[in-house]
C-alpha cells in the first residue's frame, strides 16, 4: 500500500512539532534562509500569514491538494521534518 505524500507531510510535520520549541521559534524568513522551504513556499505562506508549524501544514496540504505548488514542495517530505 503506498502512502500518500499528503499524509506523509502531515505525519513529518506532526513528529517535527513534537520537537518543539525550536522548530516553532523559526520564521518564515529562517526557513526560505535555510533552504528548508522553497521561495514558492515561503510566498504562499507569508501571503496566508501562516507562521506556526500548524499553520504552515495545513497551507501546503490545502495547496498541494489545489496543485498550487510544485510536486517537489509537495513531496518532499524530508525537507518538512525540521519544522
């Protein structure tokens, strides 16, 4: 059974959020810095002023879902796992 990228991010970011506080503490501008979101990405993000590691998951699912990112932002789950 594969899995699906969507559920893979969610699961990624999930385990990520358990981190915490470091994770969280991160801007929008920190991730695009470094290289940890796509300049597509960190756009969407500040454009739906969605800052926390919730908000940020719940942006990309609804994009992804829309096709309004590149598959690559969409199903790089390993990139999502340090926030």
């Amino acid at each position: 059974m594969s899995r699906n990228p969507l559920s893979a991010l969610c699961f990624s970011l999930v385990i990520s959020s358990l981190h915490g506080i470091q994770a969280s503490a991160q801007t929008n501008q920190q991730l695009l810095q470094e290289r940890l979101i796509s300049p597509a990405v960190y756009e969407l993000l500040n454009s739906r002023g969605a800052n926390t590691p919730l908000e940020r998951l719940e942006v990309i699912q609804e994009a992804c879902g829309a096709h309004q990112l590149s598959p690559s932002d969409c199903g790089n789950t390993r990139r999502w796992r340090e926030y």
